[in-house]
C-alpha cells in the first residue's frame, strides 16, 4: 500500500479532482449532500466555525501495491 497526504485550503478543487478521476471511491460519508457542489458548501459551513484553521482539506490517498 502506497499512501500519500495533502493539506491544503480548497474543498472544491479537491471534490473535484477526487470525482474525476475513473477508478477513485469514496469509501463512507457523514454529509446531507452527494453533489460536488453541496459537499463544498457543507465543508465550508463546518470550517467558517473555526477561523483560525489555514488549511481545513487533508487528502489522504492510498493506492494498493501494483502486484496485488
């Protein structure tokens, strides 16, 4: 298993670049909404409670071992 982590501060650029991508899952969820768009709003509203966060988005990325 290969795994690589990402911080950064733009929840639309990652739902998207997360959803166009052929064989990317999302394993499980707790968010009201399934579209790119509601997702990012719902991400945004949780992060404006906290203004002292700089980077609220960790993309964490596994992929499995090529020979598996």
């Amino acid at each position: 298993m290969i795994g690589k982590a990402t911080k950064g501060a733009d929840f639309r650029g990652l739902l998207r670049y997360i959803f166009s991508r052929e064989r990317s899952q999302l394993l499980g969820s707790n968010l009201g909404q399934q579209s790119i768009l509601g997702m990012q709003q719902e991400f945004e509203a949780i992060c404006s409670l906290n203004h002292r966060v700089r980077y609220p988005v960790l993309h964490l990325s596994l992929s499995p071992h090529p020979d598996v």
